[in-house]
C-alpha cells in the first residue's frame, strides 16, 4: 500500500510513550521526544518509567525491531517526522483553576524551529479549547513559512491500565482538521489501527471536525463521566438518609441502556490525574469564554466528590464513637488500617486519590493511620508522609480500631474477613467502595458501613 507517514510523539510520559510504543507495534516508524533525560535513557534501555500492563514487552519488541527510539534531540524529532503528536503535560495552573500550556508552548516551538520540509504537527494533550489556533500562531512564528506546516487536533481517550488497549482498538477516532491534506495524512496515521480493526471484523468512526470541536470532545466526554459518578454519589447522600442501599439503585437504573451500569459505582469518589483537574480546568475556560453559567453545574460534581471524603471522616467517627465537632472529630488514640492509596487499582497513581485524601484526614483529626497499597506505597509515601506505610493487608489492620478499604484491590475485595477479625482490634470496617461481600464480613462479627447502604 501507500508509504505510512513516518511519527514523531513529544512528551514521553504516560501519555506519549504509551502512544509511541503502541504506534511502533502498528508498524509505524517512530520516535519519542523528550527533554528529560533521564526518561529517555530508561526507554532507551527497555524500561517504562510509570505502571502500565502489557507495555513493558511492546517497548522492548519495538526497540529490537527498529522501528522505536527516543531522543531529546528537537532536530532528530524535526528530521524524522511527517507527522508530529504533542503528548506533553498540562497540568493544573498554581491558581488552582485553569490548565498550563507552557510545556506545549516549549514542545512546539522547539520542534518548529527544526523542521525542513512539510509536516503536519498534532494536538493530543487535554487542553482549553482554543489551543489549536494558538499552536497554528505559534508555529507561524517560530518555523519557515514556506514549508506550510499545518496542524490539526486529535484527543486522547486512554484510561490507565487499559491504555495499550485503547491505542489499539480505540472505540472512536477524533480530529479536528483545517484541509483535506491534514485529513488524508491523520488517516494514514492511523491506518494502522483501522487495518487491525479490520481484521477483527470490527470498525473505528473516525469523527472529522474543526478544532474547537475536537479539543471539546476530550473535556466534554471527560466531564460527562465525572458527572455520572457525582450522580451516583449524590444518590448514595440521599439512600443514606432515607435509609435505602445505592448498589441497588445504581443496578436498577443501569439496566435502562440510556444510562447504563458502567460508571455507576458509587464510593469515595473520582480522583486520577485527568477528571478532577479537567473539569476545573473546563469550567476556568467556559468562563473566560463567556459561558461559566453553563459549566456552573460541574461546580456542584466537584463538592459532591469531595464531599465523599468527608463522609467517610464522619462515619469513621460514628463507628469509633467520637463526636464531631465543628472542627471535625478528635481520633486521638485510635489506630486506623487504610486499605488502598492509589485512586484505582491496577494503578500506581496517587495524583488526586481519594484514599489517599481520607487517609490525610484521619491522621489530621489524631489517628494513628497505617497504609497499605498492593503498588502505590512508593508514591503515596512521597505525596503524604505523615502516615505509617505497611508492607502488606496484615500488618496495616494488625491491632486496628477500624478498617477503611479505600480502593478497589482484588486482594482486599477477596480478603477472608473471618482471618482479618483475628488480627484486628476493632471489627469495624468502612467499605469505601462498596467492593466487600457485606454478608460475609457481617457473619463474621464485623460491624459494616457501606457507602450510600443502610
Ligand atoms: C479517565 C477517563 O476514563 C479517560 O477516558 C480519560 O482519558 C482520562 O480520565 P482514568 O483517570 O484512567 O481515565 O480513570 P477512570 O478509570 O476513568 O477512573 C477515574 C476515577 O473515577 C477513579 O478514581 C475511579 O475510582 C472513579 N470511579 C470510576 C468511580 O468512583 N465510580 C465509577 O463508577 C467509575
């Protein structure tokens, strides 16, 4: 068939590298970018520097066959690429709002100021909508006019520890073009994909669109999910004062296929690197836009979510049988085992973690807080040090008061509850995801407090 153009991904974090290795393994020729060393030496050397089931052997494959490299070299990246994808970090600006763009600002103008012949240079990182036509301005300003260098937009849906899965066989490909040349070669970047597709009898849409639409689908689509579990959430508020259980209703309600079970679960909440800090971000640019009224809501999704956090503390107090005043409950010399730091399991992710947010305030209000997580101890301990960190379930619940299973382990939805209760001081446990056989910890003595249950 025709040449496949040859990819460039910048920014090989989570996000980039996951892309390039995954490309790679399509069969495209590529190179990763990166201004960190130290990151770049890694896979170079075959090692993923964060968790990712599955990636460790693509990138080792892909780097044998020849196909994959890295470098933090802007003119190898310029050189090498008909097609340039910007994977760099967006994080949360220090007013705590709207989202930074000067690691995009630095990826793109390093990268223009290298290329020598036509190209195209992609968005992916989550971004306000309205970036694309900055990047186009940028590039203006930084490469030669006459190459015609264009740029398109083309948003990301991956979800950590499904992610080498949702590159492959993405349920929808986005991108928001300007000319039917930017169309033809972001198809052709993607052929990869289809063909796989292909031969699995399955087909991907690819949506083609304008920029803005293309950078708001990310948001929306983000916004929308975080939106269902504060909904679910904002039920489990209500079930807990008219005394009905949440795991039902979300059940019930789930069998209509317009709303669906998936992203129903109601518990401590949506933490993650993406849904918390994105629909604040969404909301600082419909503002600036002039439409803040209608992301007004998303306000609300975020205080429903936090609020979660804090029931916890409250129920924590109930079950100890300490009062709680207004400047929250005094748990002074109890010892509290919470299970779970990251903000989901599979993950080695601590950023925004509920648990690890509930586990802050226990040892706030005077508990001596024990932490286990079967992955995230390394990377919690660095986030909150001030709890103790265990090696394993048994020695976090070892003499505890109370047991606070924050996120959803295998390991802790199988524990046996009849062996915990004889290490344990308290048998009590606060279910914070609903994962826990209620009956089976009940038969076995413990006093159960759900999430939004009676
Ligand atoms: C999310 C989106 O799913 C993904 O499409 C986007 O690209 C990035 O953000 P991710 O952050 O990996 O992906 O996590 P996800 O699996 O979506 O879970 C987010 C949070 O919501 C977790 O803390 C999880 O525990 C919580 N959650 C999820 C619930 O509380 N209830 C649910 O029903 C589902």
């Amino acid at each position: 068939g025709a040449p496949r153009p040859r990819l460039t991904f910048l920014g090989t974090g989570y996000l980039g590298a996951t892309y390039a290795i995954c490309f790679a393994e399509l069969g495209y020729e590529v190179v990763g970018f990166d201004v960190d060393e130290a990151k770049i030496a890694k896979l170079s050397a075959g090692s993923v520097p964060f968790h990712e089931p599955g990636l460790d052997e693509l990138l080792r494959r892909n780097l044998a066959s020849g196909r994959l490299r890295f470098t933090t070299d802007y003119a190898e990246t310029a050189e090498h690429g008909d097609v340039h994808f910007i994977c760099v970090g967006t994080p949360q600006r220090a007013d705590g709002m709207g989202a930074d763009l000067s690691y995009v600002e630095a990826a793109v103008s390093g990268l223009s100021q290298h290329i020598t012949r036509k190209a195209l240079i992609v968005g992916k990182s989550t971004v306000p909508v309205g970036t694309a036509e900055w990047i186009e301005q940028l590039v203006g300003k930084h490469a030669d006019p006459e190459l015609g260098i264009e740029v398109a937009w083309s948003p990301e849906f991956l979800q950590e520890g499904f992610a080498v899965e949702d590159v492959l066989r993405p349920n929808r490909i986005v991108v928001g073009v300007k000319t039917e040349w930017a169309n033809g070669m972001l198809f052709a970047a993607h052929k990869g994909v289809f063909d796989l597709a292909a031969t699995e009898d399955r087909e991907v849409p690819m949506v083609v669109t304008d920029f803005a639409t293309a950078e708001l689908v990310k948001v929306a689509a983000n916004a929308f999910l975080a939106t269902k579990i504060s909904f679910i959430n904002a039920m489990s508020e209500v079930c807990e004062v008219a005394g009905a259980d949440v795991t039902q209703l979300s059940k019930a309600i789930g069998y209509d296929p317009r709303i669906g079970n998936r992203f129903l679960q109601a518990g401590v909440g949506f933490g993650g690197g993406c849904l918390p800090k994105d629909i604040r971000a969404f909301q600082a640019r419909a503002q600036e836009l002039g439409a803040g009224e209608a992301l007004r809501f998303l306000h609300e999704v975020d205080l429903i979510n936090l609020r979660r956090r804090t029931k916890v503390l409250q129920v924590a107090a109930d079950l100890l049988g300490r009062r709680f005043g207004p400047a929250g409950p005094d748990l002074s010399g109890t010892k509290i085992a919470v299970l779970g730091a990251t903000f989901k399991p599979n993950s080695d992710d601590v950023r925004d973690a509920p648990a690890l947010a509930v586990a802050a305030l226990l040892r706030k209000a005077g508990a001596d807080v024990h932490t286990y997580d079967p992955q995230g101890n390394e990377n919690a301990a660095r986030a909150l040090p001030t709890v103790t960190y265990e090696d394993s379930m048994n020695a976090a619940v070892q003499d505890a008061d109370l047991v606070c299973v924050l996120t959803e382990w295998a390991e802790f939805r199988n524990a046996d509850p009849v062996a915990l209760g004889e290490i344990a001081k308290g048998k009590k446990v606060i279910d914070g995801r609903n994962c826990l056989d209620n009956t089976a910890w009940v038969a076995a003595g413990w006093e159960y407090r759900g999430m939004g249950r009676p």
